[in-house]
C-alpha cells in the first residue's frame, strides 16, 4: 500500500511508523505526511525524505493523495475531523488509532489528554489501545487491533499517556501488517 500518514501533533506514532518501514516490518511504504496545522512532528517526515505538507482543506488534501498515488491513509493523532470528500473516496481504506479501549473513552469529547484524564479520574486499572477503521462517525469503525495496558503503577495522567503511547507505537505497525495480510 501507499500509505499517506496524517498527523497533527508531536508525530510520535509517525516515526515509530517511518522506523517500522526502515525495518521491513510491512511492505508499505509512507509516500505522504499531512497535517492540518504546523505540527511539530513534520520534521520525522521531513527528516526521511518524505513530503510532509500542511494542508488545511479537505479538496486540496484530496488533490494531493491523488497526486501521491495514496490507497491507505493512517490518521495518526490528526485532531481534525475526516470530511465526506475524502471517506467516498477512501472507503475502508483509512485507519485511526486511538488511546483508549474503544468504545469506552472515544467520542467527541475524547481526544488527547481528555482521554487519559477521564481514565485517571476514574481510577480504571486498564486502560489501552485502539487501531480501528475509520466511517462516517467518530471512533466508531470496525476495531482492527485493540490492546490492553495496565495502569496500576500511573500517579497520574501524563504517566498514563506514556505507557499508552509505548504501546500505540507497537500496535499501529501491527494494525498495518494485519490490513496488508487481509488485502
Ligand atoms: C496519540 O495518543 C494518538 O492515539 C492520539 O493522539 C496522540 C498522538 O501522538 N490520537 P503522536 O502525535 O503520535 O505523538
């Protein structure tokens, strides 16, 4: 697959995803980065070569995968919202990953921090990951791979965070492998 990864933070999952590739881990290859402002983590893209753009709206974001040649998009921390243009023209083929144990935590009002805070807050023991499809409702889509992370030892919602993304950056290549297996 061509895989276009759309980010919009420190890009952490980008870059365990640009190492899995260095190291044949799936046979895909990241042609595209987009983000919709000038996230941080552009550089990991920048840094292997890869065209690493800022693009704010949803037509123009579409020119681009054309131009790219993409079939598989991975949202990898991109805090906008899909538009329709692109899901018709991507149908089953775009994955998010989540940090959490979907359903639980997922939602609008469940993004970054918000997640962890809310896990803390609840005292939960486990918490985890979710590599799901992305549809026309948000977390919602059929769960490629979910792992769960015990979080007995979090003082607090950073640590939670943490161990969560030591975990997403294992379970986002595996969601990978698993679609190209699939396919
Ligand atoms: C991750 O926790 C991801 O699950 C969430 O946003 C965060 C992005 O982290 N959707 P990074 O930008 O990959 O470091």
């Amino acid at each position: 697959m061509r895989i276009a990864v759309f980010i919009s933070g420190t890009g952490t999952n980008l870059k365990s995803l640009i190492d899995a590739q260095k190291n044949n881990e799936f046979n895909s290859t990241i042609e595209l980065v987009i983000s919709n402002k000038d996230a941080k983590g552009l550089f990991h893209g920048l840094n292997a070569n890869i065209p690493s753009l800022v693009v704010k709206n949803d037509e123009e974001i579409l020119e681009k995968l054309q131009e790219y040649n993409i079939d598989f998009i991975v949202l990898a921390g991109y805090l906008k919202r899909v538009s329709e243009t692109i899901l018709n023209n991507y149908e089953n083929k775009i994955i998010n990953i989540h940090p959490s144990l979907l359903p639980k935590y997922g939602g609008k009002n469940f993004y970054g921090m918000k997640v962890h805070k809310a896990v803390f807050e609840n005292k939960d023991e486990v918490s985890g990951v979710t590599v799901h499809y992305v549809d026309e409702n948000l977390d919602s889509g059929a769960i490629i791979l979910q792992r769960e992370v015990s979080i007995v030892d979090c003082k607090s919602p950073i640590e939670i965070k943490d161990k969560v993304l030591e975990v997403e950056h294992i379970l986002l290549k595996e969601a990978i492998k698993k679609v190209e297996e699939e396919q």
